[in-house]
C-alpha cells in the first residue's frame, strides 16, 4: 500500500467514523447540543460491478472471437474445467475423445468405449440419513441377461461391504443424473455394459444444493449433528461449482499418482486421472443440435470492479448548492433574454464596411 493510501485512508477513518457521548463509534455524528443521531451518514460507497454479455452462447462467443480492435472485449467464456459434471460437460467430452481415439492425451496406448467392462460411477456422497449408500442400476440396460448377471454380481459385492449402510434402489427407477448415462448413449443395442451409480439418495435427491456455488460444507452439514461430525475427522468439502474454463476448481487440482489412505496408513498408487471437460460446442461451432451443452459464463470487464468511498454533505450544504443552482440558472436565462431582445444595440451593425474595388484582368 502507498503512503497517499494510506494517508487517505486515515483521513476517511477520521471523517467517516465519530464516537458519540456514550462511548460508541459508529459512521454516526452526534450534534453537541440535542445530542441526537444525524439523518444522513458521513460517508457514502459507490460499488461497480459490472460483467458483458451478448444474446446467447452462440453470439457472444462469435463477437469474443471475431474482434478487429487492438484491445478486444471478451463478452463471454465457456464453462468446464476438469472432471467436473454440469450438464454432462465433463463426460460428453470423455467420449467425444474416446469415439475420436484421442483419450487420454498424455499416453500413446488410447481407450475407447469397446474396452470398458464395467462402470461403476460414485456420485453425490454428503453424509446423511446416517450415511446411508444406494446403489442404482441402469432398467434399460439391465433386461439383457450378461448385462443383469454382472450387475447383479457388482451389486452383491458392494452390499457385502456394509448391508446396514449400502442398499440396492428400485430397479425400476431410472438412472439419476450421472456421468454414466453419456457412456450409455452411443452404444447400440446389446453392446451395453453393466453400470451402476453409488449416491447418497434414493428417489430424489438430498443435497437441493448440488452443483451450484452454495453446495460448500457450511450448507451440507447443517443437518448433521455433532456426534455425528465428532465421527468425521478433518472432515472438509469442497464446493463442486463450475467455473469458467480459465479457472480451476480447488478439488481438480487435488490430484496425485499416489495417494496416502490415512486411515489404512498405506500409501497406494492409482490410476486416478484428470480429464479436459469443456464441451464440444465450442469446438466444433454446433450450438443448434442440441448434442453438447452450450453454457458459458459473462466475463467481467477490464474496470468491472470499482469501489470509491467519499463524504456526504450536510444537509444544509446540499440546499445551498441547490438554491444557488437554481438562482444562477434563472439570472442566466434572464440575461440571455435581455441580450437576445437587445442584441441589435449591443452588437452595432450599422458602421460602414469597405467595399472591394473591381479588378481589371
């Protein structure tokens, strides 16, 4: 910080803030004689807070990219991070690289949708309903009866863990939102794999807040008890909120090739991975077919974001101002006026001019 900040800083601090009679400080002026709170605060705070935008995905991007200035203006940038799961950003781009032999990008050896086996897909786990577990399996799918066995097979396995905790939903039910359902849609008919989704719900879901900016752990362990949270060591959630694809989210940079299983004292090596998750739209220009999601974000302007402090006046001084406007502006049309009407004898037109004498060529 400069010392002219400083300095006007301290010079607000004195201005703005005033202890009354009875010890309380406060942007409140205590008049000496009635001892009376004034009707108008010292200090007043102008706040910008200004973000572009254009239309639609579609027209925003077209004007961000296609800028003829030498300072271009950004109106919008397309959400995604890494692994992340708005409106299937995330696995729509998976299998789009799969389908186009480019995933993973950092090995030579690429996967593809033919060799995967099994899917199992761990979703929302808040701990509720005393951390109780439910598997959902796919009932498209399901009927076809290598897909059933394995299923089938999974879903024994997973309850056997803990049967007081982990449960199997109704068959019946559809698959919730999941990553899973963009690998199920391109495959044709009996090429399906078993698929199974581990949530923290049954028919609807109990975190209401899920994927949007207050989904942070002041918000999901409201209705957890104490004795519960005792139970939770370190216990911390990230928030699952998707930005912009210029920004990274704080859980997608907690990535390791090793990882340290606390509780196990064992350190063990995974094949946990990250993958690009911005949605195909913006790549290929397809905004209209409805196949990829198109959401962007406004972006903020260079001098979005201002924030100035500065006295107020007094009431008294307010009225002067505005009187004295009112008085200047009456003499200036008055005057003008007058001058108009008189204009002829004030600006005398009558002297005589030279006339130019001809010239002979």
């Amino acid at each position: 910080m400069k010392l002219k900040d400083i300095l006007a800083f301290c010079v607000i601090n004195l201005m703005c803030y005033r202890a009354d009679p009875k010890g309380n400080v406060g942007i409140v002026h205590y008049i000496e004689d009635e001892r009376s709170p004034r009707e108008y605060p010292l200090c007043a705070v102008q706040l910008k807070s200004r973000m572009d935008g254009a239309k639609d995905a579609e027209t925003c991007i077209r004007r961000t990219r296609h800028q003829m200035n030498l300072q271009p203006d950004r109106y919008c940038d397309p959400l995604g991070d890494k692994n992340e799961a708005f409106d299937y950003i995330g696995s729509g781009r998976m299998v789009y690289d799969m389908q186009t032999k480019n995933f993973p990008e950092s090995r030579n050896k690429k996967i593809n949708l033919n060799t995967i086996s099994h899917f199992v897909e761990v979703n929302q786990l808040a701990y509720r309903d005393n951390g109780k577990l439910w598997i959902h399996t796919d009932p498209v799918t399901r009927p076809q009866s290598d897909v059933n066995n394995e299923t089938t097979r999974l879903v024994s396995l997973l309850k056997d863990l803990d049967s007081s905790l982990i449960d199997e939903a109704d068959q019946s039910i559809p698959l919730p939102p999941a990553s899973v359902q963009s690998f199920l849609k391109p495959l044709k008919d009996n090429s399906s794999f078993p698929s199974l989704v581990l949530t923290d719900h049954n028919a609807s879901f109990t975190n209401k807040l899920a994927m949007n900016d207050s989904d942070d752990s002041t918000n999901l362990t409201a209705n957890v008890t104490t004795e519960d949270a005792n139970k939770l060591p370190d216990y911390k959630l990230f928030p699952f909120y998707v930005s912009v694809d210029t920004t990274d989210n704080h859980v997608t940079t907690l990535h390791y090739s090793y990882q340290w299983i606390r509780f196990e004292k064992i350190c063990m090596r995974g094949t946990v991975g990250k993958s690009k998750a911005v949605s195909i739209a913006f790549d290929k220009d397809d905004y209209t077919s409805g196949n990829y999601s198109t959401w962007t974000e406004s972006s903020w302007a260079g001098d979005a974001i201002l924030a100035r402090v500065f006295l107020v006046p007094s009431k008294q001084l307010e009225v002067s101002t505005l009187v004295t406007g009112v008085i200047i502006l009456i003499i200036s049309l008055f005057g003008g006026y007058i001058i108009h009407k008189r204009a002829a004898a004030i600006f005398d037109s009558s002297s005589p001019t030279a006339t130019p004498e001809p010239v002979s060529l």
